[in-house]
C-alpha cells in the first residue's frame, strides 16, 4: 500500500500511506529548496527528487518499513535476488539465474562479486537470513512478511532454495522487491538507527534537514551509476515542490497531482512520467467503533460520490473502479454490486443500523494524497447530507501517519510492492490488518491465502474471490485507483520507472552537470 508503519522488531503501528515506520516523530520543518541558495548550481551529476512526504522515521531496516521515501531509500542502496524492468519483466539481479524445482521449491543461484558498502561479501547466508526472517513461521512480524508467505530458505554452494509451505504464485515478484541485507545487521537491529548497509548501487551518506544523501556506489557490481548520487528531498507544500522543479532546484517530482501536471503538459523543459504501481486511494476505516457495523460501511460506500470526486477533484485521471483491486492489475474483474452514489440507499442502510441520527465521526486529513483536503471536505459534505457528522483535524505528514489509527476515518493510499494483487489484499489481513484497519475476519485471511497458494489460470478466480468478498463488505472505502505521476526535468536524461514503489532504474539517469 502504500501503507506507512514501522515494526521495531515487533509490530509498532506508525501511519499508512505505503506502511511506514514512525517510532520516531519528524519535525515539520521547512524544507531547503524552499530557502533560497539552493539554486542547483554546483551540484555536479546529482539527481534530487522531490517528495510529498519525509521517511517515516530514521530507521533504515527496508524489511520493517514501507513507506514511499523509505522504499527509495530501499531500492537504492540494497539489492534484490530479482529485479524487474519497467514493463514488469522479472530479470535476474543478486541471483543469476532461477529455477522452479516444484510449485513449493525455488533455487536460485547467488552471484559471489557482490559486497556490501562496509566491504563485506554478500553470502548466501546474508540472503538466507534476509528471507528467513519473513518466511519462518514464529518470526517476528516484521512489516515486509507480507511479500512471502510461510516457508524456509537454506544454501548449499551459492545456490539457495526456498521452500514454502503452499504454493505462491507472486514468489518471483516478491524476490524483485524483498532487499537483501547483511546478517550481521539483522542479528544487530540496532545498526539500521544509524545507517543503511547495502550492496546496492547507492550508499547511504546522510539524513540532515530534511535531505536524504546517497552518493553513488562506483564498485558495484552491476557497474558504476550514471550520475554522481541521489538527494531525497522532502517539501511538504505541493507549490513549492512544483516552483523547485520548475526553478531547476531538484530534477525530479514524485506523486504529482493533476493541476500541477496540467500546467507542464506544454512545457518542453519537463517529461510526465506515468509508470506507476497498482495503487488505489483509500479511506481508512477503523473497525473498533461505528464502522465495525458492514451496514454502516456500506452506508457510506452508498453516501460517497465517488465519481464525482474523480471527475471534479482528480480531473478524470484516476479511473473508478468497482472492487478491492485496482483497475490495472490484469486480474481485476468488476464486481456485481458497484455501491454507486445512492444518498437515499445509504439513509434506509443507517436506518436498519439504528444510526439514522446522531452518527459521529471523526477524520484526520492531511496534503500525503494529491488533493486529499479537498477530497476529504468532499466526502465530509456527502457524509452530512446523509446526516452524518464529520469532524475533521488537519495534521502536518509526519503526525498525520503516526496519529492517523486515533481515527474514525483517514484517506491513504494502497499500493502493490511487488506488482501483485497478493500484497494489497494481504494488508486486510492477520497483524497488518489488525494495525492499519483494527479489524480481524478469519474469511480475509482464508481468501487471501487461498489466492497466494493458487498457481497458474485459476490463480485469477481466486483473486477476485478475495477481492470481491472485502468489496461487498466495503471494508475500507475505495475511492480510485490512483495514478503515481512522475514529473521529470528535462536535464535528467534515461530516466524510467519500473512499476514498483521505489526507484531501482534510477542509477540509469544521467543528469547536466
């Protein structure tokens, strides 16, 4: 998802907007592109990229978070066993080649050039224990276990074998997307407060004022990065991070709304990159109160001029859909009830709940989705006129994603880390679902698993099994799917996206010195 939230070696629930870590709260200071001096001038062949949000906390262990900013961090400086291209191609990466023994058993072989920044080889034991640690039944649950599914890897030579207990379809994918980390970190957690040691293309240089510093990494063993390094920037005001690009003071803009692509879209000087993961905007439903009741739920999935909203808010660039999965992932299938605006439907609902008067809720909003304060007053006039009430706290980011479970409601974003319907669907489930939606259903998780452990064409039946089941019980409301729009300065040449979350292809891009 784009769900945020942190587990410190066991799960510590932070903020959702991809699970992000947020043990630690960040400041809402003022970013420095916003400062003057910050030209651009000087920077050498350094690309900076602009987000909408800050890492969710100074924690640097990519199994325990998953965050946007931290999921770059991720992709830059550690590596994967697999990669992926930007058309979803799975390729090889710190394996070098793979094999299914069995629908349960994969052997991949571990290229042994490889070394992490503090000069250490990568062995195979690093990588057993990066996936064990997710896979082994028992194992503290971590953020990422959701990418694999219960099972064991072990090596012999520099081959390792992963084993699962069930089949799992989405086993490539999430090889492209599980980082790979040192076993000495693992075994000392305590390391990842202070730095990222990855094998990656990128090393970790610092975190200070709002700038993320990774320079590049010219002993990989993929070969030296295009450019000199990557500065992650954080500027909160969507303004600011539009005059930047346009100012020539970061190169690059992430999840850029609408409007801000509009005023581009004759700009020679900018390139609108449109890759995105299989993601959707959310509102967050807590299950510990009113909207524990499906009847409610559906209430207000009734109430909402979904729409609407996309039509007017999001200027018709993300597509409605009609179930739990985004429109397109190729598994999607419209469910049979659309829960299409129907204000009279939604009262005679709240009726039959006994809640036709006097239903309140609360609502956090925030600037982490394009247009979310207008999106959430929206949704706040559609709930009224159903006569529901809405009280509605603006917070900074930072709060926002550590506070947003206080709740009632909270918009967010759910998207895909390994190009699969497997890890949307599996955030309503066990520990992550009890997290981020304070909801357990035994029938989620039961699906869920059900589609995990289905290969081949029938893998989609099961899918949408699941999908339209959590759809039918509205368990969040799914507003969209939202399109993850890249703004790029032409002065950044090879730049592309893969539709994951991070930026793996980043060390392609060469920029103007």
């Amino acid at each position: 998802m784009r769900l945020e939230r942190v587990m410190r070696g066991r799960w510590k629930l932070a903020g959702i907007a991809v699970l992000a870590s947020a043990a630690l709260t960040l400041s809402a200071c003022s970013s420095p592109a916003t400062e003057g001096g910050n030209t651009g001038e000087g920077r050498g062949g350094q690309i900076i990229v602009a987000n909408a949000e800050p890492p969710t906390a100074a924690y640097w262990d990519p199994a325990a978070s998953f965050g946007l900013v931290d999921e770059q961090v991720a992709s830059l400086v550690y590596d994967t066993l697999l990669s992926m291209d930007a058309q979803g191609k799975i390729g090889p990466n710190l394996a070098t080649e793979w094999e299914w023994v069995s629908d349960t058993e994969m052997k991949l072989t571990v290229r042994t050039d490889a070394k992490f920044h503090d000069g250490t080889p990568v062995t195979v034991d690093d990588v057993v224990a990066s996936l064990n640690r997710l896979m082994v039944p028992g194992s503290e649950p971590l953020a990422k276990s959701i990418l694999l599914t219960a099972g064991e890897a072990s090596a012999e030579g520099d081959v390792v074998t992963v084993r699962t207990e069930q089949p799992f379809g989405p086993l490539e994918n999430s090889l492209a997307a599980v980082s790979i980390l040192a076993k000495a970190d693992i075994e000392s957690p305590e390391n990842f407060k202070s730095t990222a040691n990855g094998s990656g293309p990128y090393k970790f240089v610092s975190y200070s004022n709002d700038d993320i510093t990774l320079e590049a990494n010219a002993d990989y063993w993929g070969g030296a990065p295009k450019n000199d390094g990557v500065v992650l920037r954080y500027i909160a005001d969507a303004d600011a991070r539009q005059n930047a690009l346009l100012a020539g003071q970061v190169d690059i803009t992430t999840r850029t709304g609408p409007n801000y692509v509009n005023a581009v879209k004759d700009n020679s000087d900018i390139t609108v990159e449109s890759v995105s993961p299989p993601s959707q905007i959310v509102m967050i439903y807590q299950h510990n109160g009113p909207l524990a009741d499906v009847k409610v739920r559906q209430a207000l999935a009734y109430a909402v001029d979904r729409e609407g909203i996309a039509a007017s808010i999001m200027h018709g660039v993300n597509p409605v859909g009609f179930n739990a999965i985004p429109t397109t992932l190729d598994s999607y299938e419209p469910a049979n009830e659309k829960f299409e605006f129907n204000p009279e439907k939604a009262k005679s609902l709240l009726a039959e709940a006994s809640k036709a008067e006097g239903l309140k809720l609360t609502m956090a909003t925030s600037t982490l989705v394009p247009g979310q304060l207008e999106i959430d007053q929206a949704i706040a006039q559609n709930l009224k006129d159903v006569g529901i009430e809405v009280e509605v706290t603006q917070l900074e980011v930072g709060e926002f994603r550590t506070s947003y479970p206080q709740y009632d409601l909270s918009m967010n974003t759910l998207a895909s880390f390994n190009n699969d319907p497997s890890f949307i669907l599996a955030t309503f489930t066990g520990a992550t679902g009890e997290a981020v939606f304070n909801m357990a259903d035994p029938k989620v998780d039961e699906l869920v698993g059900a589609q995990n452990s289905t290969v081949g064409d029938a893998r989609n039946a099961a899918i949408n099994a699941a999908a339209t089941y959590m759809w039918d019980n509205q368990l969040t409301l799914w507003l969209s799917d939202e399109t993850w729009t890249t703004l790029v300065n032409n002065r950044v040449t090879g730049y592309e996206r893969n539709p994951l979350i991070g930026e793996p292809l980043l060390r392609n891009a060469s920029v103007a010195k």
